[in-house]
C-alpha cells in the first residue's frame, strides 16, 4: 500500500492543469514532508502575507475570490473573517473543523494525510488575518493518521520557523494546538467543537452571539472547514481574479467530491464548482456508472443530511444554487449512490438512527423528535407499520425543522423529508405489504 | 496512582498550551485512555489533580463522548462502520459474519479477551467501504477474503 489510504483520487489529471489545485499533489508519496511541500511552493503565501499584506488586504482578497465554506454551509469566508471585530482588547482565536464525520465524507482526511502542511498554512493566514495567536486544530479522534501526519507537520513547521515566535522576522507569532475529538458527530458543528475543546460536553450553543463575536472562552472565534483553508494559500498565491475565473460566478472556485456507494470506481474528486453531477456519476474518469450495471434509485449529493435526488433530478451543475434549486443541497460534497435494489426504509432507517445517536440532547424537538423517527420508522421497516404512520412522520419532520438550535435537527428530518415526497409510495407498500418493495441483498 | 508518570508527564505538557484549564479535559481523558484502554471515577480524581479542574466536569465530559469507554475492551477493538456508504456494500453482512466467526454479538467481548465487535457511525472511509478500525488502524475496501485473512493474522498474534 502506498498510502495509507487507498482512497482513488483524481490527481493524476489534476497534474500542470492551471485551474484545478487542491489535489494537485495528493499522490505525491513525500508531499506530507516539509521538504517536498516547500519544493512545490509551500509556504511562500504565508511569506508573502506576513512580509507584505495587513491583516485587512488578506480579508479583501479571499472575500473577492468568492470562496465559500467547504463544511456545509457554503458561508463566504472572507465575510466570516470581516466580523472579527477589529477594536476588540480580547484575543482571537481560529479552529480548523477537522472532524469530517458526515457520512459520505471522507475528502478533509486525504489533504490531512497527503498534504498537512497546506492545512496550516491555510490556518495561519487565516489567523493571521483575524489578529488571532493561538490556532486549533479539531481533528476527530478516529483519524489517528491524520493526527499523526498533521502533528508531525507542526513539529517541522515549529522547527524551520513557520509557526512560533517572531515568524520570518516579521514581530507576528502563532502557536497551535492539535486538539482531538473523541467520537461525536455534534462536534463537527462549530458550537459543539468550540465547547469540545473547552472542556465540555459537544453540545450547541444558542446563537446570537455568533462565535466572530463570542466564540472560544467568549472571545471572538472563526470556525472554519479544512477544505476552506487549503483553498486560501492558492487564493493569495494566485490571486482572487484566478480563484474567481473557476466555478460559476455564486459558486466561484473548485470542490472536492467524495463519491461513494453503488458506483463503479468510488473516489475523491477534485471538480470545479458548476460540473455535472450527472458527469460525476457516469463519465468513466470520475465514477464511471452505476455498480452491477444497475439502475440508478437516488443520489444524496451532498452528505446524508441533504435531501435525496431523483434520477430525474441528477443532471444538475453542483453548486450551491443549483442544487438548492433542484431541492437539495450541496452540503459538504459526499455524493452517495444508490441502486435500485436498494430499500428506500431501509435507507432513512439507517439515516435516523444515526441523527438519533448523535443528537447531543440539548433541544427538546431533536432529542425526543429524533426518537420518535426512529421507533415509528423501525416499526415500518419490521413490518409493522400502521396506515396513519406517514402522517405521524410528516408531522413530526414539520415539528422539528427550524425549531432546534443547531442544523442538526433539519439535517435529521430533511432526508426523511424528501423521501415521503418522492417515494411515497415505496413507504406504502412497505407498510401494507410488510415488505420491501425492492429485493435487496447487500451481501458480503 | 494508575496513571503511568510518562501520562502524567505528556498531560502536563499539553496542559500548560491552552489558556484555560478546563481545555485541557478532552486531552488529558485521551492520554489516559491511550494507556489503560478505559477511563473510570478513579482516573477522573487522578487527573483531576493533575490539571486542577474537578472531577466533576471532567466526569461529565466523559460522558459524552463515545471514545471515553468505562471499563476495558479486548486486546483489539473491532469497529465495524455501519453508516450507510458501508452499508450499501455490505457492512451489515460483515458484522454479521463477524458474529459468527468470534462467537459473540456486538458490543460483547470474547473470552480470551482478545476481541471486542462494536459497529460504529461513519469512520470517513466511504469511498473505500466496506471497513473496520482495529485499534488506531483502519481496513478498508474489505472483502470476505481480507477480512478472513485479517482475523487470522490478529488470532495468531499477527
């Protein structure tokens, strides 16, 4: 094994392509070191800031590339970092969200593991840009390779001067803090992570204050996605005019997709924002069809906490807009594939068990709304299903969504949501035929 | 105490980085538990005065987290990921033969001790499912072959 991932990526296209860049080395076996990163142009961004830009122009610049977060939220960074208020006596700190646990997910662990110094770098312009000193970063506790990859990069950044005192001579100093998880979902929403690396249960916070304003030990705090912050060292290097020349002109830039499933060659792939999904799933360079020459039954394009996709639906440019139009989201860009031997109960069964499981517990409607879910689905998927239960459904999804603090609780029912919609029937007859509708069999 | 002095040493060390103590909770409970394999009332009061935080907040922590287990597992902890990229392609038919071949259901250990089967939410190895994490290691893209072979090199002290 080369890497310690097998994980397929499409680096080898991406190599001398003027626009794709965050895979651009990914299958580079020494990219991990500091000597090779520094080869391929490693920290001359963070150079240039700290010689040449204030803390505003670094603001400027990454608000113009039109980058937006990578995590879920698609929230435009430079703006996120502009709400750091500058006349603030408190310290500033930033966290990179490292806990890449929404199922289907799985891009933040491959920069994390082939390319960790991309993700300080990214931080450190970051925290730089917000006056911040002390970083986080918040890698979930399962990653133990990316711990150790992103602990062994820091230890070399430290050593060559790239983070600590006085960097470059330049007066700034900035330490970081690896901060590991310990196995919740919540965490990775950037509340909970903020009460995780206080020392507290992972549980929501109420906003206002938003974290800008009130964040870690109630200082202001920026979150932000690994994806987001690799992006940013490209940014400054080449210019937010060059950022904003990929993707569309609200969805500017590239993304990474994670592509999983029924699929014929499952992977992570670097697109530009605007690229067809329907390319994604069937172009034989990314997933080249769907797995045993079967019919496609449903996309869930951008982790399960987005709404399902008909096939109808699929020949969508993934990007923000687009696929909020088509009805979903583009969340954090695992795109899930699914047959059509594949049980649409059994599917949202699986779904809410694990919104229920993860639920911190802090809200009444997802804590015990996610539990009712779960019974009343499990007694339909059993075959016990009663003729008044896709009412009960309908009417607990309309109780939760948007009455709980954090996008948990929407991102437990929206899937659920989609599927009473659009597979209505399919719910039906697996309640009045105590069955499946489909013959499934997901052997091993 | 039960906490070796190498632990003690690294939780003060990572201690002394963060601006307030109660930060240095989480850290101190995974140094812990990366020694013993578990976290209990008496290593709460151990690190408690390590880091001078109560044993209170740093229970209540602890038992939030899936990762702070209360009492020892086997030598290797299976985690079988069940999350539905895994699912699709077989993970629950893994766990099932799973069962089979050590003798135990989920959440059991075997008699010798050697093996815990747990299955677990999405462990971000979707587009290498189905997987498991044995200890700090994850398998992936498993088939029926590799996950025979596996098991046998673990029985057999690898």
């Amino acid at each position: 094994m080369t890497f310690y991932s097998p994980v397929l990526t499409n680096a080898k296209e991406i190599a001398g392509h003027d626009k794709l860049h965050l895979f651009e080395f990914v299958e580079d076996e020494k990219q991990y070191q500091l000597k090779r990163y520094l080869k391929h142009g490693g920290y001359a961004a963070w150079k240039t800031v700290l010689g040449k830009m204030k803390p505003e122009e670094v603001i400027e610049e990454v608000k113009k590339s039109g980058l937006r977060g990578r995590g879920g939220a698609g929230f435009p960074t430079g703006m996120k970092w502009s709400f750091v208020p500058k006349d603030s006596p408190k310290e500033r700190y930033l966290c990179c969200n490292a806990d890449e646990s929404e199922p289907g997910t799985c891009k933040d662990r491959v920069l994390m593991e082939r390319d960790p110094h991309v993700v300080i770098e990214g931080m450190a312009i970051g925290a730089y840009a917000i006056g911040c000193h002390l970083m986080f970063c918040y890698i979930r506790g399962e990653f133990h390779h990316c711990i150790e990859r992103i602990e062994k990069a820091t230890e070399e950044a430290y050593s060559k001067g790239h983070l600590g005192k006085n960097i470059y001579g330049s007066g700034y100093d900035l330490e970081m803090i690896i901060h590991t998880g310990a196995g919740a979902y919540m965490c990775g929403e950037e509340t909970g992570l903020l009460n995780s690396i206080e020392g507290e249960k992972g549980m929501a916070r109420i906003r206002p204050p938003f974290p800008a304003i009130e964040g870690l030990w109630e200082c202001p705090t920026i979150v932000n996605n690994v994806e987001s912050l690799a992006a940013v060292p490209h940014i400054i290097n080449r210019g937010a005019d060059w950022y904003r020349s990929m993707g569309t002109e609200k969805s500017a830039g590239t993304k990474l997709f994670s592509l999983s499933g029924h699929i014929n060659r499952p992977g992570n792939y670097e697109v530009e924002l605007g690229f067809s999904l329907q390319k994604l799933i069937y172009d034989s360079n990314y997933g080249n069809g769907i797995s045993d020459g079967k019919k496609l039954k449903a996309v869930i394009p951008g982790g399960v906490s987005t709404p399902f996709l008909t096939p109808d639906k699929v020949d969508v440019p993934l990007d923000y807009e687009s696929l909020t139009e088509a009805g979903s989201m583009l969340g954090s860009g695992g795109v899930i594939v699914l047959h059509e031997d594949t049980c649409i109960v059994w599917t949202i069964l699986k779904l809410i068990k694990f919104f229920r499981h993860e639920s911190c517990g802090k809200c009444t409607p997802c804590r015990e709304g996610t539990g009712w879910l779960e019974q009343i689905i499990q007694k339909i998927e059993d075959g016990r299903g009663g003729p008044d239960d896709l009412e009960k459904l309908d009417s607990i999804c309309g109780n939760i969504l948007g009455r709980t603090i954090c996008p948990l609780g929407d991102a437990a029912v929206m899937p659920i949501q989609s599927t009473l919609k659009d597979w209505r029937d399919e719910w039906l007859y697996h309640i009045e035929h105590k069955k499946c509708l489909v013959k499934q069999d997901f052997g091993f | 105490m039960i906490l070796s002095e190498k632990t003690v040493k690294k939780i003060r060390e990572k201690a002394s980085k963060y601006p307030k103590r109660k930060g240095a909770i989480l850290p101190s409970l995974t140094l812990a538990y990366k020694q013993l394999g578990y976290v209990d009332n008496e290593i709460y009061i151990e690190i408690s005065e390590v880091i001078n935080v109560p044993q209170l907040e740093i229970a209540e922590a602890a038992s939030f987290y899936t990762m702070f287990p209360k009492k020892p597992r086997g030598k290797y902890l299976l985690q079988v990921c069940n999350n539905i990229s895994c699912a699709l392609l077989g993970a629950d038919a893994m766990v099932d033969r799973l069962e089979e071949k050590l003798a135990i259901k989920r959440g059991e250990t075997t008699d010798d001790g050697l093996f815990t089967l747990i299955s677990v939410e999405c462990l971000g190895s979707c587009c290498t499912a189905p997987m498991i994490q044995i200890n700090d290691d994850f398998h992936e893209n498993l088939t029926r072959e590799k996950l025979d072979k596996l098991l046998e090199s673990l029985k057999n002290g690898k």
